[in-house]
C-alpha cells in the first residue's frame, strides 16, 4: 500500500496541503510569493517576461538579462528540432516544462536528498513563471516532493515535455527514486511519465570537441553570452547544502541562497539553449556544424532534411577530383548523403553519391567498398564491381577473388569509366 493509500484511510492526503501563498509585487513588476516554512520546505515563484531588454524580477540578478528566452511557440518549435517528439508535436501555448535538480549527492549515494528543485514554464506565450522548492529540514523532503510532484502534474498537458540537461542520467531517475522511496508513487509505478528532452545528447552532437568541454555553463558563455558572475560549481553545490541542512541560520541561509540562484538560471537558461540550438540544427554556421546537423537529423530519421542541410558540400563532389584544402567535408558529406539514399529506398541515387566521392577521393575504402557491394548485389554488374574493388587504397582480397570468379572471362572496365557510366563525365 502507499503513503497515498494509508492516508486516504485516514482522511489525509498525501500532498501537503496547497495554500493559497499571497504575492506580492516586487521591482520591474516582478510577482513573488511569500516564502512558508511550517512544512520544513519553501516554495517560492516569479515571473517574468521572456524578451531580452525587458524588466527582470531583481531575484534573477543581472546573469539573465541579456539573454533572449524563446516565446512558447518558439520552444515548440525548438524542442521539436532538438529531439524526437511524439507525433503531432508539442502544444504550442504549454510546450514545456523545464526542470532542474540539486542534490545533497549522487543518485545512489547513501543519504542523498532532493534539496533544491526548479521548474519553469509559460503562463502566457512572452511570460514564463519559476516554481523553486527548497528543503529547510531533511526530515520535509518526502512532503516536498509530494508538493513538487502534484505541481508538475498539473502543469504538464497532454502535449507538454520535461526539459533538462542531462537528466535522463540524473534529475528525473533521482526524483522518481526519491517519490517511490517515500511512499508516494509504489515500486511498481514510475512516476513523472511524459516525454522528456534531455539537451545534453544532442548538444554533444552538434558541438563536442568545440570547447573545454559540454557542460552547461560552458555552453551558455559559448552560444548564449550568459556569464555567470558568482556562481557555485556542482562539487561546491552539495558542500553548500550539507551545510545548511546541518545548521540553518543566518550564515548558511546565504549558502543556500547561493544554490537557488545557480539553480534559478539552470532552468531558465534551459530554454534558451534549446532555442540556440534549434538555430544553429536548421542554419549552420561552418561546415564542421553542418555536417554534424545532418547526422543529428538523420539519427531522428529527418533524411530530407538533413539531405537540404548536405547540399552546399555536395555540391563539390561535382567538380570532379578533391585534392586540396576543404576535401575531407565533402568527401564525409558525400558518404552520408549515400546512406541517406539507401535508407530512403533510392539505391541507384546511393551508388551515384558513392561514385562521385571514388571520383572526387580516389582510393577512398569506405566508398568504393559501398559502390562495389552496389554493383556486385544489386546491379550484378560483377566486371565494374570489380574494376571499382581494385582502385580501393585497402582492397578486400576475398572480395577480389570472389568478384574475379563472377567476371569470369568477361572484360573488366577501367574505374574511370564505371564512375562515368554512373555519373557522366567530369567537369
């Protein structure tokens, strides 16, 4: 039975109760409820407006206010580019909910608690509202969770999506292990249930190796110019919490105000990033993160897409041979386009891509083995497949003998000429 369930019989409820907390107006507007900690936890909200220049609640610091958080229907829009969306799309007035955690550990560790959590989302398509929960006792954290998890519920739509960063590793495994371990989901349940973007796989995707590294502050100096002035690192976070914890007071009340802002600007800066991102997945801004675009869309089976996004670098392979400085692009684009034909059904277009990089790349392993498997399979064509195998910098000897038997007495072509009978002369 559940802590739902056992309270149920006894009239409770297993949700803290929801009071209505008073807001009062604060500066540039800003609506701020009135912190209760009768529960052992605070639950805290603002909001502001999403246009970069307009005035931002005086909580959010100066870190925020140049940065250009996207409309509801541009996050739409923007998480349906970053990551595989159930058909129909997100709701483009509720598109999200963003969510990011602070922990006294690791998920696993021994005594590891959900401390700070935020969550953010659109109240109107230019405002966005910051729900924060801060746990003031550790003893509160099962009634926190409880009130986090009722929230989060009502805010997700049919149609709406987590959004974190790097939380299919952490955020959500972590609260769904603590809302079980309370009691208030049982173990055979998973709570939390609804699509979920992680920004972090396809960050990685489209800009590793770009920088020191993938983290999200690393990303937000990157792509967004936001620089954190002030901020805690992730190992400072748990210290910082402990502390608090241990011995709330004045002192650590500023350890812990030092963790709500850092987290404040993790789940605002979400939005943003995923707006950068959709910009940077459909317009490219160098070849490096074009071709990356297109393997993005090609592992979310957007092959048109990322076929639109090839073609500046393909254009190249027909200029015929690639030696020189910008070869080895084309040459990659050239191979991915090919096996975006071939995943389309459309193998005569594949063996023509692989015969524009054997031109363009002569000796090129990766095409010229693609080509001659074409020509061998599927053209039974064994003479040019062979007269293709040989021309490889690293030929398949099994391949040749094999092919050579099939050829039997018949005349073998030269390359040159099964590349142009595939592809016409050079230009």
């Amino acid at each position: 039975m559940t802590l739902a369930q056992r309270l149920a019989q006894r009239g409770a409820t297993a949700t803290p109760e929801r009071r209505d907390v008073p807001a009062v107006a604060g500066a540039s507007g800003e609506r701020r409820s009135v912190p209760r900690v009768a529960e052992g936890f605070v639950r805290e909200s603002v909001e502001l407006p999403v246009a970069r220049g307009a005035a931002r609640p005086a909580v959010l610091g100066r870190d925020l206010a140049s940065v250009e958080l996207p409309t509801a229907p541009a996050l739409a829009a923007a998480l349906g580019t970053v990551a595989r969306l159930p058909a129909g799309g997100l709701d483009p007035q509720r598109p999200a909910v963003l969510l990011d955690l602070e922990s006294t550990g690791l998920l696993g560790q021994t005594g590891a608690l959900a401390c700070v959590v935020g969550a953010a989302w659109h109240v109107a398509p230019d405002r966005m509202r910051v729900e924060q929960w801060s746990l003031h006792r550790a003893s509160a954290e099962a009634a926190m969770l409880a009130d986090l998890d009722a929230t989060l519920r009502e805010q997700l739509g049919p149609r709406a999506a987590f959004v974190t960063f790097n939380g299919s590793s952490f955020d959500l495994p972590f609260l769904r292990r603590r809302l079980c371990r309370h009691g208030i989901y049982a173990p055979t349940e998973d709570p939390l249930r609804a699509p979920h973007v992680d920004l972090l796989p396809a960050a990685r995707r489209l800009w590793r190796d770009r920088g020191p590294d993938c983290r999200l502050g690393t990303l937000e100096l990157q792509y967004l110019r936001l620089d954190r002035q002030g901020d805690v690192s992730g190992a400072e976070v748990v210290e910082l919490l402990w502390r608090w914890l241990e011995a709330p007071d004045a002192t650590t009340a500023q350890d812990l105000a030092r963790v709500q802002r850092h987290n404040r600007i993790d789940v605002l800066s979400l939005a943003a990033l995923a707006h950068a991102m959709h910009e940077r997945l459909r317009a490219p801004v160098d070849v490096v993160e074009r071709l990356r675009a297109a393997r993005h869309h090609e592992q979310l089976e957007r092959l048109d897409h990322a076929l639109e996004l090839l073609a500046p670098l393909l254009a190249r392979l027909e200029q015929g041979a690639g030696a020189g400085r910008g070869a080895a692009p084309a040459v990659e684009a050239g191979l991915l386009a090919a096996e975006l034909e071939r995943r389309k059904g459309r193998p005569a277009e594949a063996a023509r891509r692989w015969a524009q990089v054997c031109r363009f790349a002569p000796g090129d392993p990766v095409a010229h083995d693609a080509l001659a498997k074409h020509l061998e399979h599927q053209a039974r064509r064994a003479a040019a497949a062979l007269a293709v195998a040989l021309a490889s910098a690293t030929p398949c000897e099994r391949r040749l003998a094999r092919l050579r038997k099939k050829a039997g007495e018949a005349a073998i072509p030269t390359v040159a000429e099964v590349l142009e009978a595939i592809v016409g002369a050079p230009r």
